[in-house]
C-alpha cells in the first residue's frame, strides 16, 4: 500500500494538460489527495495489512478538534522478510 487510506478526505482526479497550474510533470493530467480536518468527534482508526510475500503493514491515525485547534496523528510501520 503505498497511500494508506485513513486520513484521507477524498481523490480528486483532473485529467488533461495541467502543466501551467501544477508544473511540468502534469502533462496527462494529476491526483490531488486531499487529507482529513479534524472534526468535533474524536477518530480512532486502525489497518493492518499482510502480504504473500510476507510483508506486513500496520497503520494508526487518531485527530480530534479542541475548539479552534485540532490534532492529528499518523503513524506507519512495515515489515518485510525477503
């Protein structure tokens, strides 16, 4: 996994030329990924992942808001045996 899906709000794909906005390496077009804001609820989220090839993927993402501040934590760990 190379984009862990829990702090993400949403994808946005813009297809076609958009070099002049996001640069030279945007000439097909590009992925905007758009992160979560904290909200009023606390969020507490957990995925694991394992491979075939004996990999292991372990992700945590904990936000919450305090009146006009907010916080948010990612962490990411793999583990792979070859």
């Amino acid at each position: 996994m190379q984009v862990v899906p829990l702090d993400l709000k949403q994808v946005e794909v813009i297809k076609g030329s958009s070099s002049t906005l996001y640069g030279g390496g945007a000439i097909a077009g590009l992925v905007n990924l758009v992160s979560k804001v904290p909200g009023d609820k606390r969020e507490l989220s957990f995925l694991s992942n394992a491979t075939s090839a004996r990999g292991l993927d372990l992700s945590t993402f904990y936000s919450q808001r305090f009146n006009r501040t907010g916080v948010t934590v990612f962490d990411h760990t793999r583990w792979s045996r070859l």
